[in-house]
C-alpha cells in the first residue's frame, strides 16, 4: 500500500517512527518556535533531538497530525512524513 495516511495517536506516530530508526527532533535554527521534524540521521537539516513528551506537546500545542506512508509502490518500507494541520 502505498497511500498516505494521517494519524494523531501518539502510539502510532512513535512505532511508525522508532520502527524507521527515526527520533524526534526540531529544526535547530528556526527562528519560528519549534518545527517538528523526524531525524533519521540526514545530514540535510539542522536538527536537534527533543524527547518524546515535548515532542509531543509541540504537536497538540499547533493543532497538527502526523502524514505518512508506510510502504511505497514498490513494496519497501517508507520513511515519507510531514506535519499537516488538522482538519
């Protein structure tokens, strides 16, 4: 399945990232608060780790849900993500 879902629940969000090796993280330079971000060990972005509480408290602070995909058309795991506002 290669559709992209949408979720709040905090248990899912953390097994889907933890069984992608990801962590929690913001991005370190922003001037904006806290941008939530997922860090798989990139180095495209300036990332800095947060724990999951706080992580967390960013996401229902800014009204936001966690998009992801969980396999992509070929079949692989997939690491696709993106914060998106709740509807």
């Amino acid at each position: 399945m290669s559709e992209a879902m949408t979720t709040t629940n905090h248990e899912v969000i953390r097994a889907w990232i933890e069984a992608r090796e990801g962590r929690p993280a913001v991005v370190a330079a922003s001037g904006k608060g806290a941008i939530l971000r997922v860090d798989f060990g990139s180095a495209d972005e300036d990332l800095r780790p947060i724990e999951w509480d706080d992580f967390f408290q960013v996401l229902e602070e800014n009204n936001l849900a966690f998009l992801h995909q969980d396999m992509t058309a070929e079949g692989a795991t997939s690491r696709f993500n993106k914060f998106v506002a709740r509807d």
